[in-house]
C-alpha cells in the first residue's frame, strides 16, 4: 500500500500554548489582586474598573476561555491531527480559530472592567460578544470535522469523542444561557427571569465546568498520559463507559447550585440523585488515567511532566468526590454561600486544569522546537511550588468556610443569633484570605518560572512549523464497510456525524427533562399577587448593581434555615423574582445577603454605607463606590429598558414607557428629598440626578412587596 | 422527599413519564456498554489503545 506523505501544523499549537500562558499569567494576576483586595479594599485605588465586583468576572473569564480554553485549543490542535494521521482541515479556518479567539479575550478584558455584564456567571459578557463566541466556535466545529473526515486512520481513538463531546455540549449551553434581548450594544436582558433564569444559568454554569474544564482535558489526559508515560491507557474499555456515563450524568447535575431556593423542588433532587452517580465515572476516569503509571512510577520521580499529571488526576479525583457530597442538601446547607465553594472549585482548577495543562506544555514545547527542556531542575521547582501554592489557596479557604458557616448558624441559649452582626464572620476569616492569597503567590511565581524556562528553551530553538509524517491513505471500505459481527458501536464510532448526533442526544435528554418542566408548569412558580415591577428608577438602580457585580459577594436568595430567616427576614419565594431579568441570586456570601434589606436602614445609612462602608460598618471590607456620588445617572436607555421588559411580559402599562423618565425623575426627588432631612446635615449637598439616587432605591425596594400583602 | 417530586409531577399530563423514561435510555446505553466493554474483542481493543502511541515522537 502506497505511503502518503503529510504535515502537521505545530505553528498553530505553538500560537495557542503561548496565548494559554500569556493570557493565564494575566488571569491568575487579576486572581491575586481581587485576593488581596478582601483585606486590603483599598487596592481598588478608587477606581472603578480596579473593583472587586467588576474584575472578579475578569479573573473567571481570563483563566477559563482565555488559559484553559487556549489551553485545550493547542492540546486538541496537537493531538487530533496525530490521531487523524492528517493535517488540519484548514489553515485559514485554523487561523480565523485562533485571532477570533483572542479578539474575543480582548474585547471581554476591556468590557468587564468598565461595567459592561450581562451578571450570569461565567457568561457576563454581553450580547456582542456571546455572537463572536458563537461563530468562532463553529469555526472550530466545522475545522475540527473537517479534519476528522479527512482521516486516515478507521477509528476514532476515546480522547476525539471527548473533543465532540465538548464542542456539541458548549454550543448548546451557550447559546440557550445567553438568550437575551439586546436595549444597547452593551446591553441586554436576559429572556429568562428568576427562578427559570437561575435554573438555566446553573444548568450552563455547572456544564461549563463540565464541558469546558472537564471533558476537553479528559481527552488530553487520554491522549497525553499514555504519549508521557509511553504505554497505553490502562483500559480502553473503561475509557468508553467513562465517556457515555460521564455525558449522561453531568447534564442533569445544575441545579445542586440551588439547592434549598426558591427552585422546584423535584429539580433539586433530581440534581443531587444525578450528582451522587456522577462520582462512578468521574473516578472510573481518575483510576484510568493513574493506573497508565502502573509500571513507570520510577520515571514520576524524574520527570515533571509526569510529575504534574499524577497531581493533576489526583486533584481530579479530590473534587469530583467533593462535588458529589457538596450535593447532599445536609452538607450542601453547610457549604453553599461559604468559602468552602471557592476551594473546591480551585482544586479543579488550579490543580487539574492548571498542573494537566503544564505537563502537557513541558511534552509539547521543546519537541515542536525539536530540543530538549531548559531545565528540568527549574521544571520540578515549578511543581514544586504550584503543588505548595494549591495546598495554601485550599487549605485556609476550607477553614475560612467551616468558620464562617459555624458562625453563621451559632445560636446563644436564649435562642438568638451568637453571631448577629455579619461583619464578625467576615473579620474572623481575614487570616485565612491572606494566607490564600499567599498560595495564590506561590502558584503565580510557579508560572513565571515555567515562563522563563520556556522561553530559554525556544530561545535558540527552530520551530518546526510543518512536521512531515506518513501514512497509508484510507480506502473508503474501510470505513463504511460493515464487518459481521461487529457491534453497532464500532458503526457510530468510525462516523464522527453519527457521534455528534449519539452525543446532542444524550444531553439533550437531561436538559429537556430539567428545564421545560420549570418552563411550563405554572405550579412551579407560584404567583403572589403583590409583587409589581421595578419602577423605572428601581430598574435603572438594578442595573447599577449589575454593572457593579454586587452579585459576586451578595446573595439575594435566604433559605428556609432558621439561621437565615432570624438574619435576614423571611425566606424566599419563586414567586418574588418573576420580574428579575436576570436573577441575581448569586452563589457567594463574602458579604450578607441583600434580599430582604430593602426599608430595613434608612436611606442615609444606604447613603453613608456606600461612600464609605467603615463609616456605618467599621472594619468592612467592601470597597467605597465614591463614583455613584459624581456619576450622573444615564437615563438615555431609560425608554428602551421598559419597552424590552414589556417585550418579555413585563406588565408595565401600554404607553408606560414614554412616560419613564419622568416617573424616574418623580422618584429621584422624592428620595433626595428624604435623603436631605434624614441625614439633617446643610453641608452634604444630595443631587438627586446622581447614581447613587437610583441604587438607594433598589436597594429600598428589594425583597419588600412580599410585605404588602399582610 | 419522593412526595413532592409526586406532587409537582402529576400537575401536568403525563409528565411523569419523562424522567423514567430518561432513566430508562440512561440505563440502556450504560447497560450496553458495560456488556460491550466486557464482550470486545481484545485484539480490536489493542488497536485501539495503541493508537496515540503510533507517531514517532522527533
């Protein structure tokens, strides 16, 4: 059989890898500052676009779409085109992957920081971009099918059905969580609202853990580990029952985010039954990829690309045995809101995307440069102290969480809360906050040391950018001929359209099932007939809070714990948010909940709390938002923002919308005027035509209309 | 806890199908493919495994 002769792009894995650690460095930098800034609020500089809530969405989409999602890019890039025995299907469309990508990194680096959010978690960018994503990931779809129709190999090895996985799964998460109604370039509002946008936003949100951080990098495990440990994966037919179980599994598990809301709750359960499984084919897939070593533990002392894989799978298996027991609703009642949340998701991430990813730099570099590392000795200092850093960021992190739920909770034997003051849980924890952002360090450092050793490694090095390799070309029987006997699995897994297919149909199924139900019934979302829409100047003051990503350490959702109802008020209905688009529930408890703080301070508390929070609150860590005061508010988009809320059956009256600004202006004045004889001082001058006008009325309204209706 | 799954469930018709019958496609394709894993041939499962270990590495 004659021979053909082909190349490898490693041009484009060599772009990919040095924008994973360029724009890794970057994020993790940006995770250090918002670190530091919860002892030290005055790292914000009083800047705006410097402030925690802002670049808190910045540091989650840098080191998520920018480090790992490169990351993946150059390991699948590297990988499938070596699995395929075929170039890439196109340059161009290699290319367009590549500088769209980056162009969409840009663009969320400058908007996130200057406000621009859509609030969802991990998909805050707005509506411009969300369209950006879309086409450069069809880009990759239709690059990466047209390699795998070029093959010339007859099979599809298990790491490619994890890249179809990722692709078809990503696409449809995206798109359904981003379905929303544009008032502005910068500006849209979500089709969903409250509960239902919750329960679609953690359907997405734990699905981007699971088909962005989890699925591509099992594929890279499959493929890198044995390559590094040079011996085949120690069972393939694990690897297949991992793959259906792992897709099956993780599309149901969302709403363990929500657990004790306002959610149905059918749906919470049916996110815990779902979760507890997941922990079979999560460690089915650990023990594969550890049990490759078997045999080679000798060369894990030597070599630190095995080095970082072993933790790597290890940390793996941590969090994937963690994220099932966190959706127990006992220990989730424990752990929700806390900072035990932030350690679990950073074992993940730090060290099973973070350390699979740096081996995977440390085998791929230096032999697309044909040359030899740097040093080895600076490779496993790296490891070193990534692996110090991972146990200082978790370590504090799960004691800060521990101190904080106990606090919170603590009653004294007269029945009331020991802890009553919120503030005296988050003063408690500042010890642990510095020893994290410590670990944080160590990791970062551990970054720039493999950034110095790569680039000494490639410095005097060739890049070899079109890799000559051989084959035999695929006779098409090959592929379409029907052996006898053979099982119908070998029959979708040798057409990659049949997988794409088999894959969106297994998905589909738990998606269906979780979200139309909360969609339909009407029983799910109780109606109260007292709660009204936002007036005009509560919406515009909504959407304050969202461009100040208040949302990243204030919840707006009190579980029915009696802890929780004698802190903040009653417990939340579903019925409450069914104007809220989006919801902003939030998932962290840096600061108290806000959904009953509406009239429970005046608004010159709200006033003083905001300009300076020491003033009313000594000792706070939430930054001074000083630009409300000298920020007129922009009622421009006032009209627009009724008529799209009416679009999505907003019950605002017919015409209401012309009359907005004016009813927004009514308000403004009458809360300045209040504001002026409560805080009796002649020398504060209130201008009810600022920011700040239009917060203190949200702030006054939320969770209040439920009180009506006594 | 299965009283309110109940509860919510029989408010719209046959509804209460759905999740069985998801269960019910899970636990098949899980099903076959455990007595696939157990039931293939161990040659073709070699190829297979061999497959990232193919390319010479330069």
């Amino acid at each position: 059989m004659s021979l053909e002769t082909f190349y490898y792009d490693n041009r484009i894995v060599r772009n990919f890898s040095f924008a994973a650690v360029f724009w890794g460095a970057i994020g993790m930098l940006v995770g250090l500052i918002i670190a530091i800034q919860l002892y030290v609020p005055d790292l914000n500089l009083d800047l705006p676009w410097l402030t925690y809530g802002r670049i808190r969405a910045l540091h989650t989409n840098a080191v998520i779409f920018a480090f790992v999602g490169n990351a993946m890019f150059a390991g699948v890039y590297y990988s499938l085109q070596r699995l395929l025995k075929t170039r890439m299907f196109s340059d161009v469309l290699s290319n367009i992957h590549f500088w769209g990508w980056q162009f969409i990194i840009v663009l969320a680096a400058i908007t996130l920081p200057l406000g621009i959010t859509s609030s969802k978690e991990y998909a805050e960018l707005e509506w411009p971009i969300d369209i950006a994503i879309t086409i450069i990931w069809v880009v990759f779809g239709w690059n990466m099918f047209g390699s795998i129709l070029k093959t010339r190999e007859k099979h599809l090895y298990v790491a490619i059905w994890f890249y179809i996985a990722t692709f078809v799964t990503v696409a449809v998460l995206h798109i359904v969580n981003n379905l929303e109604i544009p008032v502005s370039l910068f500006k849209s509002y979500s089709v969903f609202a409250g509960v239902q946008d919750a329960l679609v936003q953690w359907w997405y949100g734990h699905n981007a853990v699971a088909f962005f951080l989890t699925t591509p990098i099992l594929g890279l495990m499959y493929y890198f580990v044995p390559k590094a440990a040079n011996r085949p994966v120690y069972s393939y037919r694990l690897s297949i029952i991992h793959f259906w179980a792992l897709i099956f599994l993780y599309i149901w598990a969302g709403p363990h985010h929500l657990l004790y809301t306002s959610l149905p709750d059918w749906a919470q359960s049916l996110g815990t039954v779902f979760s507890i499984m997941l922990i079979a084919p999560s460690w089915g897939g650990m023990i594969n990829g550890l049990l490759t070593l078997r045999g080679v533990w000798d060369k894990v002392r030597e070599d630190a690309v095995l080095k970082f894989f072993v933790v790597a799978i290890t940390a793996y298996g941590m969090s994937t045995f963690e994220g099932p027991m966190l959706s127990l609703k006992n220990v989730n009642a424990i752990a929700h809101y806390t900072d035990w949340i932030p350690a679990h998701v950073h074992i993940g991430t730090l060290g099973w995307n973070g350390f699979l990813i740096f081996g995977m730099f440390y085998w791929i570099i230096p032999r697309i440069y044909q040359t030899k590392i740097y040093s080895k000795k600076l490779a496993n200092i790296h490891f070193w102290i990534g692996t110090l850093g991972i146990i200082f960021w978790a370590l504090p992190m799960y004691w800060a969480g521990f101190t904080q739920s106990l606090m919170w909770k603590e009653f004294t034997a007269d029945g009331y809360l020991a802890y009553g003051n919120f503030l005296e849980t988050v003063t408690q924890i500042i010890p642990m906050y510095i020893t994290r952002s410590f670990g944080g360090l160590l990791y970062l450092i551990g970054v720039f040391i493999m950034i110095f050793n790569m680039r000494k490694t490639v410095k005097n090095a060739d890049l070899l950018s079109n890799e000559a390799a051989e084959a035999p070309a695929l006779v098409s029987e090959d592929i379409t001929k029907s052996h006898k006997g053979e099982h119908w699995h070998r029959w979708i897994e040798r057409r990659p359209i049949q997988m794409l297919v088999f894959s969106l149909l297994a998905i589909l199924v738990g998606t269906l099932i979780e979200l139309i139900p909360t969609m339909v019934i009407k029983d799910n979302v109780p109606t109260i007939a007292s709660v009204k829409p936002y007036t005009p100047l509560e919406l515009e003051g909504r959407d304050l809070y969202i461009r100040e990503g208040c949302n990243a350490c204030h919840s707006q959702m009190i579980r029915p714990f009696r802890s929780e109802t004698e802190r903040y008020g009653e417990y939340s209905k579903a019925g409450e948010f069914v104007y809220d688009h989006p919801h902003l529930w939030g998932s962290k408890r840096t600061g108290p909940d806000l959904h009953r703080i509406g009239k429970k301070y005046t608004h010159a508390w709200h006033f003083n709390h905001m300009y300076d929070p020491t003033m009313t609150s000594p000792g706070s860590i939430m930054p001074r938002y000083q630009w409300l005061f000298k920020d007129d508010l922009d009622v421009s988009l006032t009209e627009k923002k009724i008529v799209a809320m009416q679009k999505l059956g907003v019950p605002y009256d017919k015409g209401f919308e012309k009359e907005a600004v004016q009813n927004l202006q009514l308000q403004a004045k009458e809360i300045a005027d209040e504001l002026k004889i409560q805080l009796q001082d002649p020398v504060t001058e209130i201008d009810e035509n600022k920011e700040i006008i239009a917060l203190i009325a949200y702030m006054q309204r939320l969770g209040t209309d439920i009180k009506k209706e006594k | 806890m299965l009283k309110y799954v109940k509860h919510y469930m029989t408010t719209i018709d046959g509804v209460e199908v759905y999740p069985i019958v998801a269960l019910g496609i899970f636990a098949t394709v899980f099903v076959y493919y455990t007595l696939w894993a157990i039931k293939v041939n161990k040659n073709y499962v070699t190829e297979l495994e061999e497959m990232p270990l193919d390319n010479k590495d330069i």
